[in-house]
C-alpha cells in the first residue's frame, strides 16, 4: 500500500488558481458524450504515452500539499484570466521537473479538440505545463528548504526505512486539484506563459474530466456534441451539463 504524505505549505507566490466549483448537478451515469460522424476534420492519430509507468507506480509515494493561496477565484475570474479555454485531449505525459518550485510541474502535449475562448486551433498540438507531478524522490529533494529533508532522513532512520531515492518517487498534488491522464478528454483552461507553454490554471476548476471514453491507445481530433456532453464535478464527483456550464460562463468573443 502506497504511503501518502501532507505537506503544508504556509505562504507561496506561484501562478496557479484554486476556484470554487460551482455549476449544474446532474445524476452521475455512465453516458459517454458523443463524437459526431460526420466530422469534416483531416484525421491525423497521435500515440498516448505516459513516462508514469506501471514499475513506476509500485515505488510512489503520494504528497499531498496544501496551499495558502490569497485569493478565490469563481469560474468567471478563471475565464479572465484564461488565454484560451477548450475541450482537450492530453496525448502524453512527458515528465515532471522539480527545479525552480516546491511542488514541481508536469509538462505534456494536448490535442485541441474544440475552442471555446481563446485564438487557438482545433487540430492544434500543444505543449502544456501543471502543478505537481510525479517525480524522483532524490530529485525533488535537491530543491526542498534543507531542514524539511534533515528531518525526512531523521524520520527514516528513527522508523528503519531504507528507501533508494533514486528509485523511488513522489506523487505532488495540490489538494483540490486531480491528476492528469493521458487519453482523456477534458475542460481545459489554459494561460501561455513566457516559454511558450501553456500552464493549466484552475487546480481541478481548471481541469474537469469530459464523459468521453477514453483511448489508451492513440487519438485523433473529435468533432464533439457539445450538447450531449457532460464535465466531472470533481468535488462532488458528479457530472454536469456542459453546455449549461458554457452558456452561464463561457463567452468566445
């Protein structure tokens, strides 16, 4: 059984967002939206990988982190603060980086499926960036306070564990955020940062699981039916009409 681990993080200054959900609730079916046929879109496929392997997750521990965060941001202040809003597909998970943060980032690529705000492209792979992640334990330590990984030692000494961290990893999520997957289909707030990529904003307001069932093979754009779609309340674990969802805070100007 995997351990988990809480870190609480008393005051940070990080380009992130945690809003409250809110929105229509809908009894919690197994319906899959659906993928209209008649889709005029070039098929092109695209391979789905994740460098989290199974070998991988047998030697994870979980982190769960708390943020202090200054502010609350409602769907509406999200949408401000979007560069772009969109149905996605993620088609990898390419790797977590720990330099420069406490909780690391995860950096991918995403098919954009269907635009909702914004001046991106359906068809259109991107390059995306998001909180935490999964990541080597001896690498994550390299930029944790020196006192926090003094005591981490201590604790396994006192305790007898004998853990190789540089075979073993850590699993960084923001409480209130959920994990992305390769494969799946989801809202997408976006915001494209100095580097080119864009950062997923919102922790799990920013993120929400479309009822779209999942390829864990390859994937190609789909020409969706909003209509019948639905998003993960990932508070509730419920799901919500999408289209009620667009209609009260979604406007593509």
């Amino acid at each position: 059984m995997k351990k988990k681990i809480v870190i609480v993080v008393a005051s940070i200054t990080i380009l992130m967002y945690f809003t409250a959900l809110v929105g229509y609730k809908i009894k919690n079916d197994n319906l899959y939206g659906e993928v209209k046929e008649d889709s005029n879109v070039e098929e092109q496929t695209y391979e789905v990988t994740s460098y989290i392997t199974d070998d991988v997750k047998k030697s994870t521990y979980d982190c769960v982190t708390e943020l202090c965060l200054t502010e609350e941001f409602t769907p509406n202040k999200l949408g401000e603060d979007a560069d772009c809003i969109a149905l996605a597909t993620v088609i990898s998970l390419d790797g977590a980086d720990p330099e420069g943060s406490l909780i690391g980032m995860t950096d991918g690529k995403m098919l954009i499926d269907t635009v909702l705000q914004g001046d991106l492209q359906q068809g259109q792979v991107i390059e995306y960036t998001k909180p935490g992640g999964v990541m080597k334990m001896s690498e994550w330590e390299e930029y944790q306070p020196e006192a926090a990984n003094l005591k981490r030692e201590y604790l396994r000494s006192e305790n007898n564990v004998d853990i190789d961290l540089n075979n073993t990893y850590i699993n960084v999520l923001i409480s209130g955020d959920i994990e992305i997957e390769s494969g799946k289909s989801y809202l997408v707030y976006l915001k494209e940062n100095a580097d080119g990529q864009y950062e997923v904003i919102g922790l799990g307001n920013g993120l929400r699981e479309l009822n779209i069932q999942q390829n864990k093979s390859r994937v190609a754009v789909q020409n969706l039916d909003i209509s019948s779609l639905k998003i993960k309340n990932n508070e509730t674990g419920e799901y919500e009409s999408l289209q009620e969802y667009i209609d009260t805070y979604i406007t593509n100007e």
